[in-house]
C-alpha cells in the first residue's frame, strides 16, 4: 500500500493529509454520537465536532465565538487525571464515547493514562485518535526546549510515540495503525475493550520499562516499521467516503515548515 512516507537518513516526511482533515472527515463519516477530547488549547480540533462533546484542558485559550450556541458541549479547565478521578465520562457522555482524539501533555505516561481511562467509557464501536505519535526526527521527542535540535524548531511531540509499540506488546486485541497525517501522524485505535485491565494491571511495570528508553536509541525507521503506517485517507474512508471542506489557509500557514514545499 502507498504511504505519505519518504525516509532520508535521520529525517522522515508525512506527506498524508492535515490530521485536522483526518478528524473533520472522520466527524462527517463516522457521524459519532459523542466527541471527547484532551488537550484543546484553542480549539481547532473541538471545532470540528458538531454532536455532544466533552473537553478537558487545565489552560484552556477558546475564541468566545466557538462555544456559544453549543449547550451540548461540556469544557473542564482541569488536568485529564483530575478530571477522570472526579468525573464518570461515560455518564457525561449519555453513553459510550463516539470518537476520541487524546492530546494533552505529550509525555508517555500521562498519554497511557489518558488511554487506559477513556477506553474504560469507550465500546466496540468507539474510535481512539492520539495525536504525535509518528515524530519526524528524534530531536522532536526530547525536552520541549530542546526542540531547536531539530529541523522543527517550537514542534514537541514529547514521547508519546511510545504507545505505539506498548500497544502492540500488551494489547495485541487491539486494532492499531499509524497514519500519515501530518505534520506528525496520527494513531489511530479501534476495537476497544473497556473491560481490559492490562495496562492498568501491568502500567508500573511498562513505565519502569519505557522510562528510560529514547526514540534515537529505539530508532526511528524501527518505530515506523512497528506503526505499519497507512494512509489516513485510506484508514478513515472505511467509515464513509465523505470529504470535509479543505483546511482554511491560516492554518496551513501556522503549519508551513512542517509541511512538504
Ligand atoms: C497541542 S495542544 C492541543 C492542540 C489541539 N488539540 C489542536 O490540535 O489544535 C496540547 C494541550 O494540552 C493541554 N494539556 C497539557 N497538560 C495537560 C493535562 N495534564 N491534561 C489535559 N490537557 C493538558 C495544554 O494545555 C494544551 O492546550
């Protein structure tokens, strides 16, 4: 199959869609009965919600016009951990969740969190997007002001890369792919079981594990070649053929040295 993938050396380049797109296609196809999202920050990702939606963000930074006329969306200005220890998800939602898209704080262990406790509200239909997964160089990965390293200066995907091979180690049920959305991938889950307790069960042991582990050392193409990256045009037609309006050109602009010339 045809990914938006070339490599060059330390270097590898997304050429699929804006994951923007992805998400704003998924909304039309999919038609989820509900959204719920972590990390929100402006809100170009809870935009593109029309049904019920929940949002977790501890700084949220909303143009007023967004939320006004939507008395079905509900924002918590808290962590995702605060807001999971004192909230039952499922019962905000009236239900499962619909569609998912995780972006918090972009350090593995708060993304593994985030997981293990949305799935807990998810069912077999649910659909999981986690945001960053597919870094494009290491120096992306390290610590947040350390990212002049890398040809992205100011882009920190942190290292939540590292779901995708936790994933396909200890939830092997799980259906998982990397798209190519850029500017730095998307992963995507389905098949959700909100009854599974390995992760839970086994999360000391994976952060012991995955703590001191660094994507230079883990190795890039490695982490590629365990994504089994497809084509997030692809990977989201499953659920319908429907196309959303194309991404407005502010956005593009903000993302311009990320995106190919
Ligand atoms: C990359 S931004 C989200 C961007 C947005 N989803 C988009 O695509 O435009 C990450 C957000 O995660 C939020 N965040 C940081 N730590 C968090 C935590 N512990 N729980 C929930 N959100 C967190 C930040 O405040 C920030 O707004």
């Amino acid at each position: 199959m045809r990914t938006g993938l070339t490599r060059g050396g330390r270097e590898i380049h997304l050429d699929g869609e804006v994951y923007t797109h992805t998400l704003a296609s998924l909304h039309l196809a999919l038609k989820p009965a509900s959204y719920f999202e972590i990390g929100t920050l402006h809100g170009a990702t809870l935009r593109l919600a029309t049904c019920p939606a929940v949002a977790v963000d501890p700084t949220f930074q909303l143009a007023a016009e967004l939320v006004g006329g939507r008395p079905n969306w509900r924002l918590f200005e808290t962590t995702s951990d605060a807001f999971f220890a004192e909230h039952d998800l499922k019962a905000l939602l009236g239900g499962p969740v619909g569609l998912a898209f995780l972006d918090g704080m972009h350090q593995f262990d708060f993304l593994l969190r985030d997981f293990i406790n949305t799935e807990r509200a998810c069912d077999g239909a649910s659909v999981v997007l986690m945001h960053d997964g597919l870094p494009r160089d290491t120096a992306m990965t390290g610590a947040a002001d350390a990212t002049s390293a890398s040809r992205f200066p100011g882009y920190w995907t942190g290292d939540v890369w590292k779901l995708i091979p936790i994933l396909r180690r200890w939830r092997p049920d799980l259906a998982v792919a990397g798209l190519d959305a850029q500017p730095t991938g998307l992963i995507a889950v389905t098949d959700l079981d909100p009854d599974s307790r390995v992760l839970s069960d086994n999360y000391d042991a994976i952060i012991a594990e995955w703590t001191p582990v660094s994507l230079a050392a883990y190795g890039l193409d490695r982490l590629f070649d365990e994504a089994q990256v497809v084509p997030a045009r692809d990977w989201r037609r499953r659920f319908g053929p429907e196309e959303a309006p194309n991404e407005p050109i502010g956005w593009k602009r903000r993302l311009r040295h990320l995106l190919p010339v």
